[in-house]
C-alpha cells in the first residue's frame, strides 16, 4: 500500500491505545455509533458528493463518446467499444450508489468531507490507523506547487535545464515552507547541477537545452561537467 | 532439487555478475525511504524507476525488490526509537516497540524487529520460491477465461480491501481500467478516447500514471499539510542491537509460526498489503498469544507479529507476479511496470526456457539475500538510517518532484508525459484529499489490458456466452473467490455495525 502522507506522533500510552481495548483490524468508524444519527449539512453532503456526481457526469460523456468509436462493425461479435462501454456502465452504477450514500443515506464512511480525520486511515485501506493524517492547512501552496510545476515545463524549452531548473527547485523549496535562503539557494544551485549529472550521465537522457542565449550557458555547462 | 540447483545458479550469477551492488543500492534506498513518513516504499520504487531504463532485467528488478524488502522492515527504527512509524505497516510498533523502549530496553526491541524481519523474510520466500513451479505449471494450463477470471479475483480483492468505502474503491477501480483502454485498440486498431490528441493515440503510459498518483500526488498532498515535528531526532540515543536468546525465540514459537503462516499467506491475497498484513497479525496475537492482556505495554510479541507480517507480505506478493504475472499491490505493479519497460512479460512463459527461468532465480535468490542484507545493514548502521529524517520535508518535496517529473521523461524523452504526471499527481492528490484509495486505480492501469484482451478472446471464441467465465474449475474457482471478495466487506461491515450496536446496548 502507499504511503499515508505525513504520519502524527500516536499516544504511546497502553492504557489509552487502541490494541488495549478493542481488535486492531477494526475500521475506525465502526465504533462511532453517532456516525449513523447525525447529519451533515447539505453544503457538507454537496461537497461531499461533488466526486461522485463528477465521475457519473465524466461517465455519461464518454459513453456518449464510446458509441461514435470507429471501427469495422463485424455482425455476432463484440468490438473494441464493448469493454469501455461495460467499464462505463458500471462507473456509472458505482456514481450513483455513491450519491444515494451521500444524500440519503448520509454515509460519512463514503468520504471524509465533513467529517473529522478520523476517518481517513481506513478509508484509505489502513484499519484503524486512524490518527496517522494531519488535515490540510495550506491550500494555497498546493496551488501553488501545481502552477510552478506546469510554469516549469513551459519555461524549459525556453530557458533550458539548467536554469529552469534552477529556478523552480528554489520556487518548490520556498513554497514548502523552508525560509534558509542561502541554503536554498545552494540546495538548489547544486540539485540542479546533480539532477542534470545524474540524468544525462547514468540515464543516458538528453535534457532541453533551450533558446539562445540561455543555450549558450546549458551548453558550457555541459562542456564543464564533460558530459 | 530442481529449485535448489536454479537457486544456486542464481546466487552465483548475482555475485559473478556484480548485482550484489544493486542489491545493497535497493537496500539502503528502501532502508531511507521507509525510515521517512511520507516517503514510502512505493515512492521509493517509483523514484529508483527510471535508473533501472538503461540497466539490464536482472539488475534492475533485484534493485526493485531489495527496496520492497527493507521497505518493510526500516520503518520500524523510528518507531522504536522516536516513536515516529515510518510506514503505515509499523504502527503497531509504536505499541508494544516504543514501549520496550520506553522501558529501557531499546536493544532488545530492535532486537526482536530484526530477528522477525530475518524469520519472516526467509520462512515466507523459501515457502513461496517452492509454489514457484506448482503455480507455473499450473497457469500454463489457464485458457483466455481462466486468465480473466485470474485478473478479475486480483481486481476484486484489491476493492474488497481497499477500506470502508467500497464504492470509491470501485470508482477508483473503474477510472484505472478505463485510462488503460486510451489510445489504438490492439484488436481492431480503433483509437478511444482520444480526443484527437496525438498525445493520447500510443496510450497513456502506465509509468506515468503510477509517477503522478504516488509520487507527485502525495507531494502534492504533503506540502499542504503541517510538517512532523523531528526534534527529538536530534537527541542522543542508543542504537546498538541485542539479540534474543534461543530459550526467548522458542518460549514465543507460537507467535512465530502463527504470523509467519499468516503474512506468507495474507501476502498472496492481492491488495493485502504490508499494512494489512502487520495489523492482522497484531490483531490475531492480541485474541490468541498467552500474554494477550499485557500485549501493547511492551512485549516482544507485539514487535514480531507485525514485523514478521510485513517482510513475509513480499514474498507472497513477488512469486504470483513473477509466476502468474499479477501484481497484487502497488508495489509489485510497478515492479511489473519494469518488466514491461524491459520487455519481459512475467508469467508462466518466465518459467518455460532455461535462460528465463535463471532469471527468475536470480530474482528468487536476491530475495534471500536481499534479506540477509537488510538485518546485516540495520545492525551495523541503524544511526545512519535514522538520520534520514533530518532532510527539510520541502527539500525532499522538491527532490520527490524532480525525480517523478525527470524518470516520466527519461522514458520516451517527453514533455507531454511530464505534462500527464501532473495530471495525474493532481488527481492522485484529489484522490488523497477525498479519501479514495489510489490501489485499485493503479492496479486497474496494470491490469486492465489483460483484462479487456483475456475478455475479448473469451467472448469472441465463445460466441459472447457470458456463462464461459464461470463454467470450468479453474475460473470457477477465482470467480466463487471473487464473489467471496465482494461479500467480504459487505459482511464485515454489518458485523462491525452489530457488534458496536449491541456493545452501546450494553453500556446503556
């Protein structure tokens, strides 16, 4: 299973840990007799099914896509829009239980919008791990890490590498909340160089370059590190 | 004999062929990333990916599998010592391993990890190593059906375990398979859903799906959220390892032999991961060890039933891979990813020629060393490993990203492949955020060409009959299995409601 993002320190305290008083293999929620009686607001239950009315939505379009698949039709046999079809059907069904969970059955165990953290552990395959997710506080820097990335991979055919390289380790590093700005800039002075040493040397990849005059440094950099 | 003349020769072709460095290269990368939380082993697999491009096979998946191995093991330094569980799969150590600690005795819970992790690792990949040819002749006698049936038990145990919520694990399930039929159909040569972009015509690479959703996804989902306090790291402690006696190994034989049956067999069932595996076993000490009551106040049996769990969880996930080409976990489909970019197809063919069947061997054998190894190196570096956790999270945030973006490219020199990576880490970080399980996605990218081709053929040799799944012993077998997965959670679920229902009657 994957990783579980960042993981909280757990009251080691045996009196008051989990394996004291109940299986461990016990999902988190289960125990939580509330869950059944109180209901979210429906601001909470829209956001909550938002995913769910995503997908039969997404679904519904590109089943409407799978019939116009091109194809020569041979008559008593499936063709290649069959097992999309099926896939998509069952999406759809799969949509719609989890709207009818959300809206009327009001099932917290579907999502954890609106519900505390601990839910999240097992719902994500982890049985009752359930304190192990701190909740999001920064928003704005996933944001922030998702526009720099795709700024990245616009500026490296222009600036080449290096530079851009350069450029958006130091953007991320900040961006994650580290405020040393001289280790930051060597950090990502030196990541780069190694990044570029590392992938044209042992993977054997050609990096961008980028346009002049910028090639011009990817260029002698490359001559001085011989590779 | 035939198993232990192949094993040899895989042993010497390790050391002759100078692998054993990727092995310690695997080690000491799966050692580091499961130390870290956050990191993960699959991460860890991910990251070490695109370094295996211009390696040859054997190399390649020894370095994978030695950082699956020690993956599963390093994880619980922390656990013992700071009380920081570096993989979901060690947080049963903080109960029992922290507590010895606590008490004084650091060395013997360290101790007992590595002996655990020896045992189960090499009780669980001997087992397994000797089904290797059983289940080969056995998958060579599998019909297009039976296949299908095969994937289709996978597919539904990786749902079927996938947490509470059944239906995301399904929604999950579903996108997977239909990101695998993007691009031309392989039977009648039809682009779908394409959109007309020439970027979607050769497919999606599964490369890019599994970089995105494990690694760039949880950066993704890291750098939002409040970092672990690391203080104590900085503290002096001591790491030094004491070893159980031979009257302490045998007075807790039971649990020995319970968890590693356990882990070796549990690792078999796709989707039951190290996690699973590690908290099944803790939970099974705690209703039948001698010492139940006293289990989570620092005794040894807490440390080796989830430790043992774990490492033996490899072995049972490796040898369906290698034998029926299935990966049960999101560890192994990217072990799989790098068979495939290799141009090795895992399977019962691996076991047909002589050449093939040393690779597998090889593989085979490096598990046993790659066991040997990770208790030899956390003997003697234990503090190194540790120190890991000293890296800025947004330092390792940005190294995570290069990597994930520079291994996509480095597999067909694109930028259109980092563009899908961030696709996909937003999704995976969507999937995070909205507590859907990334597993079944995954395996669905893997799994679902077998699946729709196994599909295919069997629906078109058999005039669309949808009974030819069902009618014959082998698909009968995986698809009442598959039935018994779906049901699982069901069943689970109802027991747990009743059993909370009538434990609130009691208290009123």
């Amino acid at each position: 299973m994957p990783h579980l993002g960042y993981i909280r320190e757990v009251d080691p305290d045996p009196m008051s840990a989990p394996p004291q008083h109940e299986a461990p293999i016990a999902p988190a929620h289960d125990a939580d007799p509330e869950r059944q009686t109180v209901r979210r607001p429906l601001r909470t239950r829209l956001l909550a099914g938002a995913p769910y009315i995503i997908t039969v939505v997404a679904a519904v379009l590109l089943l409407t896509k799978a019939r116009q698949f091109e194809f020569d039709r041979v008559p008593g046999r499936i063709g290649p829009d069959a097992w999309p079809k099926l896939v998509l059907l069952l999406t759809i069904m799969a949509g719609v239980w989890g709207i009818l969970k959300t809206f009327l059955f009001d099932d917290a165990s579907s999502n954890g919008v609106g519900k505390q953290a601990d839910l999240t552990a097992s719902d994500a395959g982890q049985p009752d791990v359930a304190y192990i997710d701190e909740p999001e506080i920064h928003p704005a820097r996933v944001w922030a890490a998702l526009a720099g990335t795709l700024a990245y991979l616009w500026i490296l055919h222009y600036l080449g590498f290096f530079i851009s390289t350069f450029i958006f380790l130091a953007f991320v590093i900040y961006t994650g909340g580290y405020r040393r700005f001289t280790w930051l800039f060597f950090i990502s002075l030196f990541g780069s160089l190694f990044f570029m040493t590392i992938f044209v040397r042992v993977v054997y990849v050609s990096l961008p370059i980028g346009i002049e005059p910028f090639s011009t440094v990817s260029l002698a950099l490359l001559a001085i590190l011989n590779l | 004999m035939e198993t232990l003349h192949l094993l040899s020769q895989g042993m010497i072709h390790i050391i002759a062929d100078g692998y054993l460095t990727m092995l310690v290269i695997g080690l000491i990368v799966g050692m580091a990333v499961s130390v870290m939380p956050g990191l993960g082993i699959v991460m860890g697999i991910v990251l070490a990916l695109p370094f295996t491009y211009s390696m040859a096979v054997e190399p390649s998946i020894i370095m994978l599998t030695a950082i699956y191995m020690s993956g599963t093991y390093a994880g619980c330094f922390t656990a013992i010592l700071y009380r920081i569980p570096g993989e979901p799969n060690d947080i049963p150590m903080l109960w029992d391993g922290y507590n010895m600690s606590r008490n004084g005795q650091t060395a013997e819970a360290l101790g007992w990890a590595l002996i655990s992790a020896f045992i189960g690792g090499i009780v669980s990949t001997a087992f397994m190593v000797g089904l290797a040819i059983p289940l080969g002749k056995l998958a060579l006698q599998f019909s297009t059906a039976d296949y299908f049936a095969a994937v289709f038990l996978g597919l539904t145990s990786v749902v079927s375990l996938a947490g509470a919520s059944i239906v995301n694990a399904f929604i999950g399930l579903f996108i997977g398979l239909l990101i695998s039929t993007v691009g031309v159909d392989s039977i009648y040569g039809s682009e779908r859903f394409t959109f007309d972009s020439p970027i979607l015509v050769n497919g999606i690479p599964y490369i890019t799906v599994l970089v995105g959703m494990y690694g760039f996804g949880e950066v993704l989902t890291r750098i939002g959220r409040k970092p672990i306090n690391f203080s104590k790291v900085g503290e002096p402690i001591r790491t030094n390892t004491a070893f159980p006696s031979l009257k302490q190994i045998w007075d807790i034989r039971e649990t020995l032999l319970r968890s590693t049956v356990l882990g070796t067999l549990l690792g078999i069932v796709p989707g039951a991961g190290a996690t699973v595996t590690s908290f099944i076993a803790y939970g099974i000490e705690k209703q039948y060890s001698k010492r139940r009551d006293l289990l989570g106040s620092g005794l040894p049996e807490g440390i080796v039933a989830p430790q043992i769990g774990s490492t033996a969880s490899v072995a049972g996930h490796m040898v369906p891979l290698l034998t029926l080409g299935i990966p049960g976990s999101g560890a192994t489909a990217i072990i799989l990813a790098a068979f495939l970019l290799h141009g090795v197809q895992p399977g019962p063919l691996l076991l047909s020629t002589a050449q093939s069947k040393l690779t597998v061997y090889t593989i085979f054998a490096s598990m046993f060393m790659a066991v040997v190894g990770m208790c030899l190196l956390s003997f003697l570096w234990i503090r190194v490993v540790v120190r890991v956790l000293s890296i800025p999270p947004a330092v390792l945030a940005a190294v995570v990203i290069m990597f994930s973006l520079l291994g996509t490219y480095a597999n067909r020199n694109s930028i259109s492949d980092m563009m899908l990576i961030v696709v996909f880490g937003a999704l995976g970080y969507a999937f995070e955020k909205f507590k859907f399980p990334i597993s079944p996605l995954v395996l669905g990218v893997v799994l679902g060409p077998l699946a729709e081709s196994s599909f295919m053929q069997t629906m078109i040799s058999h005039d669309n009959d949808f009974t030819a799944f069902f009618n014959g012993p082998i698909r009968g077998t995986f698809m009442a299995l598959s039935l018994a997965a779906l049901l699982f959670p069901v069943v689970r679920n109802s027991l747990s409601r009743r059993k909370s229902s009538m434990s609130q009657t009691v208290s009123d």
